[in-house]
C-alpha cells in the first residue's frame, strides 16, 4: 500500500515547523516541509506507525514604546 500526503489546508507550508515520530526514537522537529518530505519517502514510509505533528510556528512580536509620537 501506498502512503500518500494529503492537503488539508491552504496555507503556504513555510509558515509551520514539523515534528517526525518514529516509534522508539526520540520525535525530532524539521522546520523545512521540503525536508520533511525527503526524509519521510527515504527513512520513513516503510515503517508503520510513524507520523508527523504540524506545529505552528509562534510569531513573535515588536516591543513598542507606544504609539505615534
């Protein structure tokens, strides 16, 4: 059988970080989706029960010292 990716939203893919599970390893977190999927089709999809968690990435924000001036 034959795992495939399917789109479940249409935001652009840069905007998240991803974290690998593969059991009995410790979950690693690839920031590159196109990296994700290069180590998925290569180390990952012979294996059951691996999965992959979309992790949204914290947007950090300005510190102002107020408004206009």
């Amino acid at each position: 059988m034959v795992k495939i990716f399917t789109q479940t939203s249409d935001d652009p893919y840069d905007r998240h970080a991803y974290r690998l599970n593969v059991p009995g390893c410790t979950p690693v977190v690839i920031e590159d989706y196109e990296l994700l999927r290069a180590v998925w089709f290569e180390k990952c999809r012979n294996f059951g029960g691996c999965t992959v968690d979309v992790l949204d990435n914290k947007q950090t924000k300005k510190k102002t010292n107020g408004g206009f001036k």
